[in-house]
C-alpha cells in the first residue's frame, strides 16, 4: 500500500511506486512464490498425467516457457488474465510423445486460477519485464516454482496469412555514398534520396509493365524526427526525454487519374506506413520500401477492383461519379529546405521548461502547478513518380501550463492552457511563451478574487484574444467550412483497414460556394509563407505540401462573407478543379501524418471600432436587452471557464469563476454585432496534428450566447499515514 489512508491500516509498507511522469499507487516489485508441500518436477508430471484420468480427458497441457501477457484488475471491470505461451506441450495420459501446440493463449481470472492450484515444486525460474499500470511502467520480478492447476482455459491465437511477394528483393550493393564525404546531413540526404529514386525506379519499370491496371501514381514519404518531453513544477525538473524515430509511408495507386484505387478523398489515410531504423544504410533502406511498397500494392489492387464495383451502386449523382479520381501534377518540384534551428540539445529545452514553471510559482497562490512541454522536430524526405524530390523541414513547441488556485471554503479552481509555437530556439519564440505564460499565471491568479457564477445567462458576449481565433479555427477549418470535401466510392480490403471518414455523416459546404458563409463585413484569406505577425511566432508556415504542390500565397476564401472557394488538394471536387497545395505534412510522436489543413488563416473586417467602442457597443446591446450585465470572454477553457462581466449601469468589472459556455457553431458566425480594429495571432493544432495559425481581430460580439453555471471541485486536505 501507499500512504495514502486506508480503513484499518495505519502505516505504508512502502510499495507506492510510479515511473518518471505518473503519480504512485500501490505496485508490485519482486514476487517470491513459495510452497510448504515441495514435489519434484518428476512427481508433478505423475500427478497432471493422474488428474487428466480422473477428469477423462486425453491429455493435458506443459506450459515450459512464456514471455508475457495481460492483467485487468479493478472494482467495476471484469477481473481477467491473458497469458502468452512460447513453449506449450500436450502430455498425453496414454504415455504418447509429448506434442508441442502452436497458437494457444492461457485465459481465465485471477481467483479461479489460484483456487485450481493443487501441488508446487521443480527448479525455481526468475521471470523480470516491465508492469504497466496507472502509475506507468516499473521494472518488477517474479520468482515461483513449478505450479499445477487441476484447470486451465485456452484461447485459440488469431492466425496471421502471408502472401507471397510481388516484387523480388532488391539486389544488394556497396556504399551509395563517397567515404570521404564527413557531412552526416549530406550523408543523409543523400542515403535517403538515392534509396527511394532506385526503389521507385524499379518499381515503376517492373510492375507497371507486369499486369493491368498499371500504377498511377506512387509517392515515397521518409520523416526524421526528435521527439521532446519535459516536465517541471515550481522550478523544478520533474521529467525529460529525447527520443529519435524515422518513419516510411508512401501512397501507391494503381490505374489512371480518370479511375483509380485512390480512396485518399479525406487526404488522412496513408497507403503503408511504419517505423523502420535509423541507421544511414543504403541496402536497408531499400529493403524497407520494398516490403512496404509490395503490401501497398496488394493493397492497391485489392481496392481498385472492389472500387470499380462499387461505382454502379454508390450513393453518388451522376455528375460525382464522372469526376476523374486525381488532377496530375503540372510542374514537378525539386526543393530542400532546412530546418531553421531549434534547442541546441535536450539540456537548453530542460532548462527552459524549468524557467517557465518558475513563473508559475507564487507561493501559497497557485497549487499543483506544472509545466509540460512537447516538441517534434522533424524533415520529410519525399520523392514522387510524377518527379518531385523535396526536403520540408516541420516543427512545433507545445506548452501544457496548469495550475490551481483554492477559493473560499474547499472549492478548487483549476486550468490550464496549450500554447503552440514554431521549433525555434530564438528571443522570439521564447519571449513570447513567457508572455503567455505570466498571462495565464495572472488569470488563475485573478480567481481567487472572482465571484462563482450565480446566473445562466443568453445574451450578447464580447469574445477577445485567443478567444476570437479559437471560434474561428474550430467553426471554419472543417469539411463544412473552407475544406474541400468529395464522397467515396465503396471499397474495401482484407489487408488493412479503411481510415476514411464515414462519409454520410460530414455534412460539407460544397453547396454554399457563392453565397453567404459568415457575417457579410469578415473576409478569410489563407497565407503559407509569414512566419511572424506582430513579434508572434506562426507556426503554420510551410513551403511545398505533401503532393509536391507549391502552395499559392494570399488564396481568397471567403470575401465579405461569400465562400469563394475551398482549400483543397489533388482530388477534384463539383467545385474545385486544382490543386491549392494544402495537403499538409503533420506531426505524430510515433508515426507518419498527412492530411488536409490550412496554413495560416488571416480574418479581415471591412469595418471596424477600437476596443473601448467595441465595450460600449456591447453594454448597449445588453440595455437593449434588458440585462444587467454583459460577459467578455479572453480564452476558451476545457476545464470551468473564467469570464469578466461588466455592469450594464456603470462599466464596471468583475472577475467570475464557475461558469461554461455552450457550444458555439459556425452559425452563429453569420451575423457579428461588432469587429475590433486591432488584430492579434495565435497558433493551433488541426486534428492535433496539423500546425495551424490565425491572424484575427482582436476581438468580436456575438449575440445571443448561452453561459450556464458550472459546479466548481470541491477537494479537502488528504491527510498521510506515517512513513
């Protein structure tokens, strides 16, 4: 047990253990099994053989060696093992051979296992690994004897087919790369480029000559990548980690750009995609793409036909089924670019997570206060049959700040906020997330002189600062927004499962193109290539997409209201018949991420009032509706929300807690009582994997905005029993 209390126990017997990020609980550390009535391996063997006569069974089972398995436990689950046999025997009671068994997994629960035990003894065996929890992984042993049940429960292992390849290896060669060449990023890139465009090379001549439908297009993706964690409270380090990782994906289709295995149309579902090691080696390379390229195939040709019968009875018009299945590249590229240099080592990154949670330390203010941080760096090495070769660098910062403060009585207020910047080791970056930092540190300070929210309230709200850009980003940057969006001809595959979106259910904007998306005085305008707006970091510029597109600047999506067009990429639509380059490369910690995203979203009013008039105007909106006070709104909260809310009679301010806002749509976008003249930025992340930015007014009103009131946690002190 810990040391936290337990009804009849008054001391911890010191088994709380945790990895380095989770907090304790009780956990086992090394298990000794012992019997007081000890057989020989010989005597047990005689007794299985006897219990399998006496239960009139042929045989019985020798489980010699396992390497590991499952155990859930808990109050409200079904309490259950599964155990993962490498050597199992079948003991025959007729003095037979024993047999060995493939495939079978030892089930059952905890308590029927232990109550079926009859007899222990043999060679004592140490088993140690790694047991998972809700306190993380912790090394623990395991020492026991030889142990026979009277009952067991088998499972039948799924059974995985192979297939024979459809490509041969490759051959293997010598160094692809001159000895005297001592730039290891040289050295890389061209280890890389050269694997791909041989492997692609000879894929394209061998099976594109082989059978029909021949391939129409195959794209080679490799992502390098460091991953970074840190965690630190009160200026102090808690947790840190780096971690390498390279990844291979690529998209292989078979047939033409009129009809294709392509059944990309959300651009989110890679055709293979896994880790493979990161070690510069030409041949190993090679043989990575060989393998995956082979299944991608397989994978291709298995849809292609389903797809093709599909076509007849797909729930699409006539129109949407005549649509060709890919726009073909106009201009290869062939572009590298370099990362513009983040944190020097993972020691520069520990030391600033430590900087900032020093912020939040403010004495007995704030309580149980951190700071995690999360960074990708990482460059994308692509190379396309259609001819492009690019090296597109990608990197992002993502800074988890929480904290809690106590209000009167027990009542807990707690929050936190994610800040997103580009992976940037400049004055820049950094001055600006110690800004935000000492921004939400004074927030959650405010709270404690806040009043609860005593009312629900349906009225006009004034929405600033990242407030504002997080509407906008959630309401737009969907397929029923500014994102393209074309249904699916059914297909499938037994090789891997489909990652499409379920198409009945995305309701797109499609049909609003020419006609009116939002309110009349707003215009949207996406920008790939700014990297700063006002001293803030944008972490949504990129230079080439992930379908060799270079992405045109300053494209016109919405103008005073109007939808005009939507970011798309190469599939075409009833409404778009090119390509703007918005199929983004994305970051995930273990695996390869493309999809469709905008890259930086600016907002832009036609008319506009200061800020000062835009307070006026909503305490005259909130006369007229003949309430007495009115809300602003800085930050959108997951957890309860903190708002201001001015008197009506006065203008007066007051902080309150306790509160939650009900969702707000892109309806409700329609119509802006009032736009500020000021304009802000802030950075997100689309589907938590796309870096986004949006250039925004720094602040709008919104009418007829539902507040309800939120029951705050109440926490009492937790009292420990001694050490």
């Amino acid at each position: 047990m810990t040391r936290t209390a337990i009804t009849g126990f008054d001391r911890s017997n010191g088994h709380a253990r945790a990895d380095l990020v989770n907090d304790p609980t009780s956990r086992q550390s090394n298990l000794i099994i012992e019997t007081n009535n000890w057989k020989s391996e010989e005597e047990l063997r005689k007794m299985l053989i006897a219990q399998v006569l006496s239960q009139g069974k042929e045989f019985g089972f020798y489980f010699k060696t396992v390497t590991g398995g499952l155990t859930q436990t808990g109050r409200n689950t079904a309490n259950s093992f599964n155990v993962n046999p490498v050597e199992v025997y079948k003991v025959y009671a007729d003095g037979r051979e024993d047999e060995i068994v493939r495939g079978a997994n030892l089930i059952g629960t905890p308590l029927s296992m232990f109550s079926n035990i009859i007899n222990a003894g043999g060679d004592f065996e140490i088993f140690s690994g790694q047991c998972g929890a809700s306190s993380g992984y912790v090394p623990v042993t395991a020492i026991s004897p030889v142990i026979l049940v009277s009952k067991i429960e088998l499972q039948r292992k799924q059974s995985q087919s192979t297939t024979v390849p459809v490509l041969d290896v490759p051959v293997i060669t010598g160094s692809k790369v001159s000895s005297t060449v001592d730039d290891k990023a040289i050295v890389t890139d061209s280890v890389l480029f050269g694997a791909m465009k041989d492997e692609m090379k000879r894929t394209m001549s061998e099976l594109s000559s082989r059978q029909s439908p021949g391939i129409s297009l195959l794209r080679y993706y490799l992502l390098d990548r460091k991953s970074y964690k840190t965690k630190a409270s009160g200026g102090k380090l808690f947790f840190s980690n780096q971690s390498p990782g390279r990844n291979l994906a690529l998209h292989l289709y078979v047939g033409d750009t009129l009809f294709s295995s392509n059944h990309n149309f959300d651009y989110s579902t890679l055709t293979s995609s896994t880790q493979i090691a990161l070690e510069d080696n030409y041949n190993s390379i090679r043989r990575d793409l060989w393998l995956s390229t082979d299944l991608a195939y397989k994978i291709a040709m298995d849809l292609y036909r389903s797809k093709k019968d599909g076509l007849t009875t797909a729930n699409l018009s006539m129109e949407e089924k005549e649509l060709n299945d890919m726009i073909p590249v106009k201009q290869p590229v062939f572009s590298s670019f370099e990362s513009k240099g983040g944190f020097a080592t993972l020691d520069d990154i520990s030391a600033f997570t430590i900087e900032l949670s020093s912020i939040l330390d403010q004495g007995n203010m704030i309580f149980d206060s951190s700071i995690d941080l999360d960074a990708i760096d990482q460059v994308t090495y692509m190379v396309t049959s259609e001819g492009s070769q690019v090296k597109e660098p990608l990197g992002y910062i993502s800074v988890l700040v929480q904290g809690k403060v106590r209000l009167d009585g027990d009542k807990v207020f707690q929050n936190s906020e994610t800040i997103v910047v580009p992976f940037r080791d400049d004055a820049t970056v950094k001055a600006y997330l110690t800004k935000r930092v000492k921004q939400f540190t004074e927030s959650l300070i405010s709270v404690k002189r806040s009043r609860q929210m005593d009312e629900d309230y349906i009225g006009p709200v004034l929405f600033e600062e990242s407030a504002v850009s997080n509407l906008f980003a959630v309401s737009l940057v969907n397929y029923g927004g500014i994102l393209s969006f074309r249904k699916p001809v059914p297909a499938k595959t037994s090789l891997m499962p489909i990652g499409m979106v379920n198409s009945s259910n995305v309701k797109t904007s499609a049909d609003r193109v020419g006609k009116k998306l939002i309110d009349n005085n707003l215009s949207v305008v996406n920008w790939s290539s700014l990297k700063n707006f006002k001293g803030i970091p944008l972490v949504g510029s990129y230079n080439i997409d992930a379908e060799g597109i270079s992405p045109a600047d300053g494209i016109e999506l919405v103008r005073e209201g109007i939808l005009k067009r939507h970011l798309s990429g190469s599939v075409p639509t009833l409404k778009s018949s090119e390509s703007t380059g918005s199929v983004r490369f994305g970051f995930l910690s273990t695996s390869a991420s493309v999809g469709l995203s905008p890259g930086i979203l600016e907002f832009k009013a036609k008319h506009t009032m200061t800020d000062a008039r835009l307070r006026k105007e909503l305490l005259k909106l909130a006369k007229n509706e003949g309430l007495d006070y009115a809300y602003v709104v800085k930050r959108i909260s997951k957890e309860s929300q903190v708002l201001i809310r001015l008197n009506v009679a006065d203008g007066s301010e007051e902080v309150i807690s306790g509160a939650e806002i009900q969702e707000i749509g892109l309806s409700n976008l329609r119509r802006i009582a009032g736009i500020s003249k000021e304009t802000s930025a802030n950075n997100h992340t689309y589907r938590f994997s796309f870096p986004i930015s949006v250039i925004h007014p720094n602040g709008i009103i919104l009418e007829d905005i539902q507040i309800n009131r939120k029951q705050l946690v109440s926490l009492k002190e937790t009292y420990l029993v001694k050490d």
